[in-house]
C-alpha cells in the first residue's frame, strides 16, 4: 500500500531529542539529553494512597466523562493558588473590560497546541525565542503555522529586534515565550526585559503565549512576575502544568487566558480529547489540597538545587574556557555554546560514541537551518556520578576537536 498522508505534517522533523532517546534504552548512556522530570520528584507512596481513596470513595466520578472545561473544585484550587502565589487571573471586579478563567488541558503542550489551533490560519506566523522548545514549535508547524525566531539573549528575548519583525510581520499572531527558565536556554528574562516585550505587544496587536511548565522550579534568586501577572490588556494566554512538579505521566496541565478566547479553546480541546483524564484531575486536586503541596514543590526544587550545583560545578572544572554556558536559577537545561572550530553535530556524535547524550542546538531553531553552534543539557536524570563523569567527558570531547581543528 502506498499510503497518501496529508502534508499536515510534512513540515514536522521528528524530534531530534527523540531520536536520542532511542539511544538511551542502554543504561550506560549518561543521559544529559532528556528533559524528564528526576525519578525521585515522583511522591510515589502518597499517589498511591490517594489512588485507592479515589477508587473507594468517588469510583464513578473518576471513571466517568467529565467536562471539557475540567474538574471544577481542581480549576477552582489551580486559579486560587496562582491569584494568591502569583497574581495570575484577572476578576471582573477588576473592572479590566475581560475576566480570565482557568481549563484543564492535558498538558501545557496541548494548550499550546490549541492556542495556535485557536488563533492561526495557515501561513499565519508564531514569534518564538531562537532557541525555543521543539514540542511547541512542532505544535505550531502542524497547525500549518510558520515559525519564525527572536534572539534569545541573556536577559530575554530581543525587543529590538522583536519590534523589527512586529513592523514587517503582518501575519504574526502569536508571540510565544518561556519567560522563566526556559526551555533550552535555561534563561529567565528580567522584570525590564518582559515589561518592554509586553508593551510592544499590545501596541501591535499580537496575544502574547506565556509558557511556563518550570516556574515553580525556582532554587536561586527572586522570583521575576509573570506575563500574565502583568496582563491588563486580555493579551496573554498562560501555560502550565504539574509535570515537572507532580507527574508528567499524568499529563493534567492548565491554562488561563480571557474569557473569550477560554471558550475558544474548549471548542478545540472537545475535538481533540473531549476532555483530559479525570482519575489524575481529582488526585492532582486531593493532593493539592489534602497534602503538602507547597513542601513536595520545595523538596522537588531542592533536587535540582543539587544536581544544578553538581553540574556547574563539574562544567567549570572539566570544560576548556572556550567553551561557555549558562547558569540557570531553576528549571532542568543547560545551554553550552561550542567555540566556532568546533562542528556542533559532530561534538553531539563524538559524545555519544564516548556514551554521554546531549541533544544538538539546531532542533530548537524556529527557522529550520538556522545556525546554532550550542548544545542542550539537563541534569535532571543522570545520577550525581554520572553528572561530574558526564562532564569531564564532554570536555575531553572538545578538547580533542579542539586540537583536531
Ligand atoms: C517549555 C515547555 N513547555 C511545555 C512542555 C510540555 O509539558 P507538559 O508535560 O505539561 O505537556 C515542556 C515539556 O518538556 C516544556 O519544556
């Protein structure tokens, strides 16, 4: 059969951080590539308890359909929580001209899929940070989207440069960024950075995609407000989850935004998944509200306090001073920029040969084939050995390609 698929997906690459995952089915592998929450952030023993209240006190609401909006009493605690924590969530005795509301999505990757299903005809364009997460950017191409980059620079995206292509971009919709350590810079944009970018676009007209799955994985500095905190203006639609706080396996995530553009997304949520599985809404919302959420979130934060250090540590002994990175205040990635006599792909094919996996720049470039010559790194699996190991091998790998040049 010679099957005729749709060119939907023709503008997808399969993830390059898939590909190496295949080739982490070998245990002795240090895995600096994958962006997988620690195994031991999962509060396995309290789940499980929670699991079997759920079964013997509330079976058939677990077990039944729910509503695509979500589990009522979980959007009440989520859109509380983040009003009281983070400002997040206009009311309409805010008097604003628009109240938010919060939906259950079935991870932050859907609401960003929907967001761009919701607010893109094909050829219409998203503005991402160069680099940006590979699962958005594919979201957004196979919604027949084009993707186009902004400089990420060390303090958040370009607004300069940004305000360039805003001028030029009549079919830009949305803005889509990952303020707080973001995914795979490991950067968090100042307070000036996101005041600046959240002005230009109101003034062109472009609803602004906040997402922000590491937030809460905060284990240095000051907590920096949020786009959404910001929003005076209904123009940012808000992302996030409980996958690298609670579960990613459970893929319950949120988003708030306007409204209008709420009712929106439910319409396309109901065609995608009807709604997101019911069991894991009602034990994220016991667990959110029977346990001690704000401990779990701290000690989960103090795993990647410590495995952070370890790596930076590490990085500063074993790699040559040619080569730079950076140092994140939270989230899981590192970004670690190669000098320019060294091939990127050939640094990521030489570590793996020598059993340390790193996931190449180029798969987070929105335009497909634009230069990179940096390298993603996570620390959140590898054991603490395997993080210092992983490490020094990465700096014999650019030491030989350094002399090879
Ligand atoms: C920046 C970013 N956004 C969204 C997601 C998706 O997370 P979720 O598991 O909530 O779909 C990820 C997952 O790695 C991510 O890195």
């Amino acid at each position: 059969m010679e099957y005729r698929f749709s060119d939907k997906l023709a503008a997808l690459k399969p993830s390059a951080i898939r590909e190496i995952f295949k080739s982490l089915t070998d245990p002795s592998i240090i895995a600096f590539a994958a962006g997988n929450p620690a195994a031991d952030s999962f509060p396995v023993a309290e789940m499980a308890e929670i699991s079997d209240e759920i079964y013997r006190t509330m079976p058939v609401k677990a077990l039944q359909y729910g509503t695509t909006e979500g589990y009522l009493p979980l959007r009440q605690a989520i859109a509380a929580r983040q009003r009281e924590k983070f400002g997040i969530g206009r009311l309409p005795e805010d008097g604003l001209g628009f109240s938010d509301s919060t939906i259950i999505v079935s991870g932050g990757n859907q609401g960003i899929e929907l967001a761009c299903k919701v607010f893109c005809n094909e050829g219409d364009a998203v503005i991402a940070e160069d680099p940006s997460f590979i699962g958005a950017l594919n979201a957004f191409r196979s919604n027949g989207a084009v993707t186009l980059g902004v400089p990420l620079l060390a303090d958040g995206i370009d607004p300069a440069a940004l305000e360039e292509l805003l001028k030029r971009e009549k079919r830009a919709k949305l803005l889509y960024l990952i303020p707080t350590f973001q995914n795979p810079a490991g950067i968090t944009s100042t307070e000036e950075n996101r005041r600046k970018v959240y002005a230009l676009a109101a003034k062109y007209g472009i609803m602004i995609l906040e997402d922000n799955p590491y937030g809460e994985l905060r284990f240095a500095g000051d907590d920096v407000p949020t786009y959404k905190s910001m929003d005076t203006e209904g123009i940012v639609i808000y992302c996030s989850s409980f996958s690298k706080i609670l579960s990613s396996g459970m893929r319950v995530g949120y988003v708030t935004a306007p409204e209008e553009v709420i009712q929106k997304l439910v319409v396309a949520k109901q065609v995608e998944d009807v709604h997101t599985n019911m069991f894991f809404q009602i034990l994220v919302h016991k667990y959110m509200t029977e346990r001690d959420f704000e401990g779990h979130i701290a000690e989960v934060r103090s795993i990647y306090r410590r495995k952070c250090g370890i790596m930076m540590d590490a990085l500063d002994r074993y790699l040559p001073r040619e080569l730079t990175f950076t140092r994140p205040q939270g989230g899981l990635f590192v970004w670690c920029t190669l000098p320019a006599c060294i091939d990127m792909n050939e640094f990521v094919k030489e570590a793996l040969a020598r059993k340390v996996a790193v996931v190449p720049g180029s798969a987070f470039t929105p335009v497909a084939g634009a230069p990179c010559n940096s390298v993603r790194l996570s620390y959140s699996t590898a054991t603490d050995d395997q993080i210092v190991t992983g490490a020094r091998i990465l700096g014999e790998v650019a030491e030989d390609l350094m002399k090879r040049a």
